[in-house]
C-alpha cells in the first residue's frame, strides 16, 4: 500500500513530507521512506514514486497557514498524490 500524507515539517525551512500508514494511521516521523513495513501493523508499505519533499514555496505557504488550511492543503494533496499514482 501506498503511505498517505501526514503533514509538512515544520523543522525550520523544511521541505519533507512526512507521511502515515494507510492502514493504521501511526506516522513515520522518524524513520520516513526507510520503514518497509508499518511498525504499529505491520502493512507492507510502497514507496515507489512517491515524492518525498515539497517545494519552498509550497511549504512556505503551508506553514503560514491555519491548521484547518492545513488540514485542507494534505486533503488536496492526497487526492492529486493518489491521480498521480494511477499513472504509474
């Protein structure tokens, strides 16, 4: 299964996107793109062309926003992530 987006870091001028299992939900935060299976459930997780950062822009405008927007902004990134991945 593909990750879902979590949220954008908000380290510094961080540009990485931090993702959460599919399945359960749990983030990984820490380890990111290395965790091959879900550590909370164990969902084998593909990380095939998935992006993994943001541009500056982007993120910029993601942390200057509400946390409702932001809510918004991962909502509208997961649907295009998931277009995106049909593609392939």
């Amino acid at each position: 299964m593909n990750p879902i987006v979590e949220r954008i870091s908000q380290y510094g001028l961080a540009t990485e996107i931090i993702f959460k299992c599919p399945k359960c939900g749990t983030s990984f935060a820490i380890l990111g793109n290395n965790e091959k299976y879900c550590h909370n459930c164990g969902t084998e997780i593909n990380w095939e062309n998935i992006p993994r950062h943001v541009s500056k822009r982007f993120a910029n405008m993601y942390h200057n926003s509400t946390y409702e927007e932001q809510k918004e902004i991962i909502s509208l990134y997961n649907e295009k992530l998931v277009e995106f991945l049909k593609e392939f």
